[in-house]
C-alpha cells in the first residue's frame, strides 16, 4: 500500500547530528499528523497540521521541529536528540474532519546513541 | 483514570473462536470512535470506525455504549491472520475530531 510513504525507515543518530524524516500521503487528505510510539507507551500524538497550518503541539521539545510544506507532505526535522527519543515516528493523514479516522505510514524507526 | 482504558492480554484464543475487547473512555464528549489492528513493527491499520447504531464488517462487530463510556469489538470465527494487537483511539472532545487518544492495545493470538 503506498498511500502514506515514510522516509528513511530507519534511521540511526548520534546526539549532535541533524536529521529531516519525510513522510508524502497519496489520498487527497487535509490533515496531517505526527505520532512517537514507544514500548510498553500508547502512541502520543506530537503535531497536527490541517491545510498546511499546525493546529496541535502536544508540548513537543523544541529538538524536534515539524514543517508542512502543502497538505500533502510534512516533515519532522531532528536536531540533539536524546537516547530517550529513540522510538518509532508515525506520520498519519486524514480528512480535515477526523471523522473517518487516521491512516499511517509504515513510520521510521529511529534510534539515538 | 486513564483516558482511555485496554485490557491488554494476551488473549489466547484457538482458531473459530469468538473473542471480543472492551476499551473504555473517560470524556463522555468524545463523538469518534475507531479500531485499528497493529502487527509487530508495522504501523496500526484502520480497522473499523465505531458508529453510535454499532456496525459490521464480515467477522467484524463494533459496538458503543456511550452510557456507560465503552467501546466493544467482537470477532467471530477467529483466524490465525488475527493474531495482531488492537488498537482502540477516541477522539478528544466534541470539537475536535483530529485529537485522538489511544489505549494501550489488547493482545490477540489465535492458536491452530
């Protein structure tokens, strides 16, 4: 299924590097979102963006720093990370509404060291 | 109270089983409603929206009882590709259908 790609899929970092993850949704939606899922967490949901414009930042750290470019694509730009940070990120879209539900990307899975 | 409430199992079930998973709520606002089915490392797949007349998708039954705040999904004639967890998600309040919470997920394997 190709309806919502996510790039890279893995990705490994040290603390002071600068990383962008990538994520594109092919079904005309309008909203799009930002999900951390860690082990034993349920997923925490970090940014929304409806027609390009964030609507929610759920008190996101600073190091990490979503950008949506058009209602298609959105980025979330990584710099000093921390160990604790290592988790699967999840970029979701959706109608403008919500209404019908979210639907993911295969996420990227990123580790700190 | 958590926001949003699974039982996490594992359920172990064999095959042509039924087995069925309550996910409670606490905001008596919230108005969507969904289940998604997550396999290991991969990401959760939409399952079913939860409507408020319950609906059926082939094995697949959701139901909402809004009064006493909980979610139910039933599968019947269990298969080994059900083997997955469940993820249930609610959305915040009223106004705000894009904010979901999520529960924890239930556990489900279905044994040959």
């Amino acid at each position: 299924e190709t309806g919502v790609t996510q790039t890279p899929r893995h990705l490994v970092m040290g603390m002071t590097n600068k990383k962008s993850l990538k994520c594109e949704q092919h079904l005309g939606h309008n909203a799009m979102y930002w999900y951390k899922q860690s082990a034993k967490k349920p997923l925490e949901l970090m940014f929304v963006y409806n027609f390009k414009e964030q609507t929610e930042n759920n008190s996101v750290p600073s190091r990490f720093s979503p950008e949506c470019p058009n209602s298609s694509h959105l980025f979330l730009h990584l710099h000093t990370l921390q160990p604790e940070d290592s988790a699967l990120y999840l970029c979701a879209s959706s109608q403008s509404s919500g209404r019908d539900g979210q639907y993911f990307g295969p996420g990227t899975r990123l580790t700190v060291t | 109270r958590k926001e949003v409430e699974q039982d996490p199992g594992p359920f172990n079930v064999p095959e042509g089983a039924t087995v069925a998973f309550n996910c409670t709520y606490s905001n008596s606002a919230s108005q969507s409603f969904f289940w998604y089915r997550q396999d290991c490392r991969k990401e959760p797949k939409l399952l079913m929206s939860v409507y408020s007349s319950g609906n059926e998708d082939g094995r697949f039954t959701a139901q909402l009882n809004r009064a006493s705040q909980y979610i139910s999904l039933l599968i019947r004639d269990s298969k080994l590709s059900d083997s997955a967890t469940y993820l249930c998600a609610v959305s915040l309040n009223a106004g705000n259908n894009r904010k979901l919470i999520w529960g924890l997920g239930t556990s489900l394997a279905v044994n040959p």
